[in-house]
C-alpha cells in the first residue's frame, strides 16, 4: 500500500501539559507573596498583583490559602519553618532530648535558630507593619507568641545545666529567637556564623547564668563574640 501524495501529511501532537496541583499553585503564591511583601510592604501588596504575578486569579488564592491576612501568615511560617508544620516539629526532627551533653546541644540550637531567624529578617519590616494595621494578621502573630511559650520552655529545660533554670530563662530566650534580634546583630555586619556563635553563648548565659557557664564548661580558649 502506497502512501497518497496529495493527501495532508499528519503529525501526532504533544499531549497538553498537565495543569499544576493546588499544591504547586499555592507555593507559586507564597513565592510572590514573600518577594512583593519584602519589597512593598503590607499595604502596598495587593491580592491582583499576587494573581497577576502567580498566574493564580485571586478566587482560587482564597481558596487555596485565604484572605490577604492569611496569605501573609502563610508566607511568613514557611520562610520560618519550611517544610515543618510547626514549631514543635521544626525542634522535633533537632532530636535534642537524644543528645545528653547540654554544650552540643546548644551547638545545634544556636545554628538551627540562626537558620531560621536568616530566611525570616527581611520580612521584619513587613510583619511590623502588618501587625499594625491588619488586626487579623496581629490576632495570629499574637497566638503564634503564646504558642512558642510552651516550645521555649522546653528548649530552656534541655539547656539548664544544674537544678533549675534562671528565672527570666523563658522570655530571654524567646526574645532571643527573634527576627529583629537577627536583624539587628546583622546590620553590624556579622555574619550568621558569627551570629550563631553569640547565640549559643546568649542562650547559655539566659538559661544558666554566668555562674554556672563557668563552672559547668570545659576550661579552655575563651571563644571569640
């Protein structure tokens, strides 16, 4: 059988591309949400843009992720904490309890944190101002605050050294945490392997006091802040 010259010759068409998951198209939202609110700031980043830049109209955001106030949250969770669905977990997988030497412990808090607060400063700014003029953005950040007592206390216990840890160890250390505390040692200049170094010092000195840092800690070169 002989083909017909003057029939069109057809060619087999690529299967249409498959259209990406509400997973994929909620990360593509939190990518531009993390760099427009970096960037503008709360009030200045709208929900059109976030549709316009992720290809995500702005029906189907609230339906994958929420409000403007939750899409904000949203974002500033994963650059905290990644993949981890909370702070209790992102301590968790540390697996801190299985280490019983409190200085090696201490190493793994101070970089960990230091990890966390690094993804997080630049959205400083942006969190303020959303705190302060959305009242749903505040009542989360002020959940997420009670929240993170409960993981501090933890942390302080794994990190006391004698009896009992100071009495002001559980807001120093949470305060510690922070993204502005970050910020602020990094506008020196520090880099975050110095930032983890004092850190780990700041922690000790919070939980322990000086008193106990001195007794308990192998002699040796006095580490550099």
């Amino acid at each position: 059988m002989t083909a017909d010259p003057d029939r069109p010759v057809t060619r087999p068409t690529d299967p249409p591309a498959p259209s990406p998951g509400p997973r994929a198209e909620r990360q593509r939202v939190l990518d531009v949400a993390a760099r427009r609110f970096a960037a503008q700031g709360w009030v200045r980043t709208t929900m059109a843009q976030l549709a316009d830049e992720s290809g995500v109209d702005a029906a189907r955001i609230e339906r994958l992720v929420g409000t403007k106030s939750e899409v904000f949250t949203a974002m500033v969770w994963r650059a905290i904490l990644g993949e981890h669905q909370g702070l209790q977990e992102a301590f968790d997988v540390l697996r801190l309890e299985e280490e019983p030497d409190v200085d090696a412990r201490l190493d793994v808090l101070a970089r960990a944190v230091t990890a966390m607060v690094a993804r997080m400063a630049h959205l400083v700014p942006a969190i303020a101002e959303a705190v302060a003029r959305d009242a749903t953005v505040r009542g989360i950040v002020q959940g997420a605050e009670l929240q993170r007592v409960g993981s501090t206390r933890r942390l302080v216990a794994l990190l006391t050294r004698g009896d009992a840890a100071r009495p002001d160890a559980v807001p120093e250390v949470q305060m510690l945490c922070s993204g502005e505390t970050y910020r602020s040692m990094t506008a020196f200049s520090w880099s975050e392997e110095r930032y983890a170094a004092w850190l780990r010092q700041a922690f000790d000195l919070a939980v322990n006091g000086t008193g106990a840092v001195l007794v308990d800690r192998p002699a040796g070169p006095a580490a550099r802040p």
